[in-house]
C-alpha cells in the first residue's frame, strides 16, 4: 500500500498538497496538527530538550558551530548520538546527516 500511496503523491503532487492546505484551514484540520504535534512532541521529549540545550548554548556563543566532520562542509546540524549528552554532538551537514541517520537505521539503532 505504501508504495502506491507514494506513487499517487508523485503523480498527484500538485493537488495532494492543495488538498493539504484546503484541509489544514480548517478546524479540524488545525485541530489534527495540534493532536499530531502533541503527540510527537510527548513522544520526543528528550530529544526535543537536547536540541533546544544544543540551540541555547550554540546562541550564547558557549558552543560554536564546527564544518562537516565528514566532508567538511561550513553549514552544520549538531548530530546527537546520545540524547541524555546533548552537549556532544557530531557536526554533520544536510547530506551527512542523512546519510547518518540511514546507517543507524540499517544498523537497528535509534537515537
């Protein structure tokens, strides 16, 4: 089912997301994005306060924002390996965070 569904999407982009819009006008579908956003955020809870530790101490000028330390590219996510360390990142672009994240998923590993 889900690659038909992706398939639909692709083939129907344009009027899937104007549907989405027309929905998320809506009360109820205002009230679906609470519902979803509450949920996720209850969910995530530790991860959601290491990102914001993170956010802080990087604004604050105490942590400063390194390249890549895989490909050295200037613009960086802080990448957590351990959301109860959230000082200790690994400093990973767009494109290496992906791909990160896609090895401990293969691995069986969530961070």
């Amino acid at each position: 089912m889900a690659v038909r569904s992706a398939r639909h999407y692709q083939a129907n982009r344009a009027k899937v997301l104007e549907r989405c819009r027309q929905r998320d006008k809506t009360a109820a579908g205002k009230a679906a994005m609470i519902r979803h956003a509450t949920k996720w955020q209850n969910k995530n809870r530790p991860k959601i306060r290491a990102q914001d530790k993170l956010k802080y101490h990087v604004r604050v000028g105490h942590i400063k924002r390194q390249p890549c330390e895989r490909c050295g590219n200037p613009k960086t996510h802080g990448h957590h390996e351990d959301y109860d360390k959230p000082l200790e990142v690994v400093w990973l672009c767009a494109r290496c965070h992906k791909a990160r994240h896609a090895e401990l998923k293969a691995a069986g590993v969530t961070p």
